[in-house]
C-alpha cells in the first residue's frame, strides 16, 4: 500500500531546491516512537518527513523517505546532503 504524502514546505538552500514532505509513518515506526526505545528504531523504517532535493533544471537529485521523525530531521538531513554535494563537487573539480 502506498503511504499518502504531502508536501510541507520548499526552499531554496546553496542553490538547490529542497522539497520537505509529511507522510504516513509504518506501523513498525509508529510502534518504535512510542517504545521511547532507540535500541528498536527500525532501520529502513518510513517516519514522519521525507525530501527531495532538486538541482537548478528541477531535475530530483536525491531524495530520503526514510527514518526521520519530523520535518526538522530531513530538514537538517537535507541540507547536510547538499553541503557533501558542493563538497563533493569541489574536490572534483
């Protein structure tokens, strides 16, 4: 079954834009939260947030749908992305 997604929130960071969804978490995730356990944090398990990243011809460049609890976690794991991107990048270049 296909979990509903909806978008939050866009904005544009180090020139590339990043799209911040809200979606259905798994049952496994849901369980895990309420544990208040961090020893059962399902490995591949879909949170609350998920992103994609998008480059300058709005082509989807990465993207994360899993293990974030709210829309500041793949927030911050968005941005991190981009920064190793440039990074990346600049040790190619």
């Amino acid at each position: 079954k296909m979990n509903k997604i909806t978008l939050n929130t866009e904005y544009l960071y180090k020139g590339y834009k990043v799209k911040i969804y809200d979606q259905e978490p798994d049952i496994e995730w849901v369980k895990y939260e309420e544990s208040g356990n961090d020893d059962l944090m399902p490995e591949n398990g879909r949170g609350y947030s998920g992103y994609e990243i998008l480059d300058s011809k709005e082509n989807i460049i990465e993207s994360d749908f899993l293990t974030m609890g709210d829309d500041g976690a793949a927030k911050d794991n968005a941005e991190n992305e981009i920064d190793w991107i440039i990074k990346e990048r600049e040790e190619n270049d």
